[in-house]
C-alpha cells in the first residue's frame, strides 16, 4: 500500500520535471519569440510604476497603504500574475486546444494521471525567467528602497501561505471555468472571463473594499486572496487568527471541485470526430 | 483462442440538443437521442487484426472510441484483458496504444527523440530500452534519419510514422487504429501497412482497425465487423465476405490497337473503357466464354481478372443493409 503511494508520488515527480524540461525546450525552439514578450511585459512594469509614482506625488494613501505597501501590493500581485500566467493560463489554454482537437484522445488512453498531467502539462518557466525577472527587477529595487515599515517574520510567513493558498484557488477557479470546454467545445470567451475575474482588481488593497464585498468576493475574485488579503497579512493590516484557517478551507473546497468536476468532465468527453 | 476482448450489450446514445428559438434553446434547451451504437456483441480473439467499417456516421468511431475507454457507454460492458476501459487503469493503459491519423500527439516544435523523451517517463521505459525501441521501429519504417528533426519538418508520411512509433513504444498488446493512413501517398500507405501486419504476425499484436481505404482493411485486417446505423450488419473474416461476391468478376482487356465501345457492348456490362482497356461486369461461370469470343475477335494484349473490390462490395451492403 505505502510502495504504492511512494510509486504513485514518484510517477507525478518524474511528470513534473519531464514535462518542465518539455516545455522549456518547446519555448525555446522559438528564442527570438521570447525577446518581444520580455520588453512587452518591461515596457508595462515600467509605464504603471511611473504611473503609481505620479499619484504618489499628489497624494499621502491609498485605502491606508503609503507609497511603500503599494509598492509591496504591486509586488506580491506580479508573483501571483507569472505564477498564475506560467502554471495555469499555460495549462488551461493548452486543455481546451486539445479537448476540442480532441488531441486529448491521445493522453487519455496513456498510463498518465490526467488530472496532474493537464494541470503541469505545460510549465512556463521560461516565461517565468524571461518575462517576469526583468520586468520585476525595478520594482523589487523600489521597494527596497521604499518600504521603511518593518515587517514581522510571523505576518511573513502568514502573507506567504496566504498567497500560495490562493494561489492555488485561482488555479482551481480557472481551471473549473476552463472545463466548460468539455460541453461547448469552444470556451474562449470563458477563459476570458476566468482570466478577467481572475486578475480583477489586482491592484486594489485588501482595505479598499467594502467589509461585506471582501467576505463574498473572495469566492469568486481570486486575486482578493493572493494579492490583496496576503499582503495585508504581510503588513499586519490583518490580524484575524480566523484567517488562514478560512483560506484553507476555501482552498480545500476549490480543490475538491475541481476533482470533481474534472471527473463529470470526463465523463462528458465526447471527443472530437475523425 | 483466448478472448481478450468482449463486448457485450454495448450501446452509446447521445443527447443532442433540438432547434428552437434562441431563447428556449438557452433556458429551456430540448434535446433528442441519437443512437450512435445500438445493443452490439462481439468478441476478438488475441493475435486478431480486425476492421471495424461502416459509413461515415454509422457508429464505429464511437465503438473504438468506448473500447479505448475514451468515451463511457450509455449501456452494456466492455472487457478487454479483464479490465473496464474508462476505469483507465494504468495496468490496462500500458497493454493498449491509440493511434488516429488525424491526430498530433508529437510537439510539432521538437523532434521526434525529445517527445519519445517524455513518453520514456510516462511508460517507465529505461533508457536501453526506449532506445532500442525507437531504433528498431525507425528502421523498420525507414525514418531513422528524420528522429532528429523537428516535426513541423517532416512530410506528412514522415509525421505520421513518427506517431506510430510513439503510439507502440511500449509494445502494446493492443493497437487501436483509426483511419492510419489518411491522407498519405501510395508508398508511405504500403509502408504502414505492411509493417502493421508484420506487428500482427510476428509480434502477435492485436490490431483492431478503422478506415476508409479498403486497400488498408484488405492488407491488414483478417476478419470484418461491419457496423451500419449502429448495429452489426456482417461479422467474418474477409475471404467470407468477399465469399458472398464471390459469382461475380471484373475482367479487363488490354488490346494491342483501339477498339470502339461499340463493337464491346453486346459482350457485357461494360464498366470502365479506354482508349485501348475495356473492363466488363460478368457473371463468374461466364468468365472463360467471354475471354474466348474476345481473343477470337481482337488483338488482345493483356487480361487480367479480379473479383468485386472491397470498397464496392462495402457500398452495396452499405446501401442494401445486407447481411
């Protein structure tokens, strides 16, 4: 029984990095493709930090958060983004090719965990690498330079598990919304809604919601979580022992969906005609 | 023989949904059944290469989609080697392959050896192993030189091997194939099919096949299962179906110098002319006299007899509903 479990871990570790391998030697059959993506994302990163610098100038707050914890807002949120970007929007786009394709047929009948294949199929480290640093780097070194208050290594780590625990709730969130392809066939439109709903409000701090908005919304706004919640956490803004628990809840909820309704999925593949 | 598949009762219906106006459709969608496959039994022996036929829509897809275990049947069970194919048990998925020609399960950007690189993990193959493998396959299908190159690279013919060395890389016990030679030329069709069945004969592979090209079902397959509205219409081997056309034949005459279709028609059902060819439609038992009062009365060059071919005798029982 445990050999079993051993094999079946062992199995998912080996897809893990069989397919990060892959998809780091597809990515970079195109080298040159990359380089545009780079200055894109440079030229964004650049343009909204002078933009978050010219309000700065006029004014002291935003929802309570100083010039330095937006910075640190900014932060936490583009992790959240290229993570999210590289793992999931990858992986969910590459899914709905291949389910109305029907090129999944050819993953189904193979001795894979398909439900762990699908979700790390496609690992962008590359965009992680050549994307997200360089577009990154001016803004860990303003908020190096900007952010005086100090943080408390337990509110850190707390911030930290608040993050990667919703982070992983916008995967699911995602992928859930994603599975509509095994029904419609063709889902563009509700991958960009996921992605719209996934991402909204990134900028907003966890306090610039309404007390009531921040209880719903955090259902069915992901990035509430990952970016807002954790860096209030990280800040210290919120200290509510209730919420990690609460979080973690909702990360097990989003989870257990997601498997299931993966399975109901499955069961409605119909797979497109020869 | 053990049977290593077993198909009993076996029924898939689909839901489809009714035309209505776009807001009933919305709220209050209605829907109809279609029956794609309808309550077949059958059985396939190990070491079989059989072909699934019918016309387009007549349910066969459907029924290799169920036995490969990528669609759940409405009704009925499948058995192949002791296992439910939706299950998906890994055990169950490592003794089958899938193979459709109008699939890419290869990256189109990297080469073949770094996609097999990814099957290796998947499969559990050492590295000995995958590399013989490959090697022998390659060379058997005389693509050794092409496992280096990126697959956008290839031709099609090329592309399409490489996925079947992909799909049995691990030696599976069961080879699923649908429509396998789509859209190839002649030479790389004879390639493929030649090296399906030597899979079948000297590997005891079992082979269950769909396709379009009764060249393919000729060459590869032994017996036929022939489905048409989603039942089985003929279920034998090919010699048995051929059998029930048997008393009738094309011959073909080639003439040393033109001969108008005039002076041939009162010989027989003629069915195709050229300038110096004619081919009639006879009886069998009349085959010998019409050879006869031909060679007595032009300049014949060639002769050649066969019986009805595959895809006539396929699209008269397909017309006929005969069984």
């Amino acid at each position: 029984m445990l050999s079993e479990f051993n094999k079946a871990i062992q199995l998912r570790f080996n897809l893990l990095r069989e397919c990060t391998f892959f998809s780091f030697r597809e990515a970079t059959a195109y080298a040159g493709n990359n380089y545009g993506n780079m200055l894109s994302t440079f030229f964004y990163m650049t343009t909204y930090l002078v933009f978050i610098g010219a309000i700065f100038n006029k004014i002291k707050t935003v929802a309570g958060y100083n010039y330095g914890e937006i910075l640190l807002l900014t932060l936490v949120t583009q992790v959240c983004f290229y993570i999210v970007w590289s793992f999931t929007i990858s992986n969910t786009d590459l899914l709905a090719r291949n389910v109305k394709s029907g090129n999944l047929d050819l993953w189904i009948t193979r001795p894979v965990p398909l439900l762990w294949f699908v979700t790390f199929q496609k690992i962008n480290i590359n965009s992680l690498l050549m994307d997200a640093i360089p577009a990154t780097t001016p803004l860990v070194i303003l908020v190096i330079n900007n952010f005086k208050e100090p943080i408390l290594f337990v509110n850190l780590l707390s911030g930290i598990a608040v993050m990667i625990m919703g982070i992983v709730i916008s995967h699911c969130f995602q992928f859930i919304l994603n599975l509509s392809c095994f029904w419609t066939g063709e889902n563009q439109n509700m991958r960009n809604l996921a992605f719209e709903l996934g991402f909204f409000g990134d900028a907003i701090p966890f306090e610039g919601y309404s007390p009531n908005f921040r209880k719903i919304g955090m259902l069915f706004i992901p990035s509430m979580i990952n970016s807002a919640l954790a860096t209030s956490v990280i800040l210290g803004k919120n200290s509510n022992p209730i919420t990690l628990p609460v979080i973690f809840v909702l990360m097990i909820i989003f989870m257990w969906l997601n498997i299931k309704i993966w399975n109901l999925a499955l069961k409605h593949y119909s797979s497109a005609s020869s | 023989m053990e049977n290593i598949i077993k198909v009993e009762n076996l029924t898939k219906i689909y839901k489809i949904p009714k035309k209505q106006n776009m807001w009933r459709s919305m709220f209050w969608p209605k829907y109809e059944k279609l029956v794609a496959v309808n309550n077949i039994n059958f059985a396939i022996n190990r070491g079989e290469s059989v072909a699934l036929l019918g016309p387009n829509g007549a349910g066969k897809t459907t029924t290799l989609k169920m036995l490969t275990g990528l669609m759940l049947p409405t009704e009925g069970s499948i058995d192949i080697l002791g296992y439910t194919p939706f299950d998906r048990n890994f055990e169950f998925l490592h003794k089958i392959a899938l193979v459709m020609g109008n699939k890419n399960g290869l990256s189109w950007d990297l080469s073949a050896n770094q996609s097999f690189a990814l099957l290796k993990t998947i499969y559990e193959l050492s590295d000995d192993r995958i590399k013989h493998s490959v090697n022998s396959l390659a060379e058997i299908l005389d693509v050794t030189n092409c496992l280096d190159r990126p697959i956008r690279k290839l031709s099609l013919g090329q592309r399409l091997k490489m996925e079947l060395i992909a799909a049995i890389i691990h030696n599976p016990d069961i080879l699923f194939l649908d429509e396998p030679t789509i859209g190839l030329d002649v030479v790389a069709k004879k390639n493929i099919r030649d090296f399906l069945k030597k899979l079948n004969t000297k590997n005891e592979s079992t082979i269950i096949l769909t396709s379009h090209d009764m060249d393919d079902i000729e060459n590869v397959s032994d017996r036929v299962i022939i489905i048409n509205y989603g039942k089985i219409i003929f279920d034998d081997s090919i010699e048995k179906l051929l059998s029930n056309y048997r008393d009738k034949k094309y011959i073909t005459f080639i003439f040393k110098e033109p001969v108008r279709e005039a002076e041939l028609k009162d010989f027989g059902k003629i069915i195709d002319k050229k300038t110096l060819l004619c081919k009639f439609e006879i009886p069998a038992k009349e085959q010998t006299k019409l050879i006869t009062k031909i060679t007595e009365k032009f300049n014949v060059d060639d002769i050649d007899i066969t019986h009805v071919p595959l895809d006539e005798i396929m699209t008269d029982m397909y017309k006929s509903g005969n069984t």
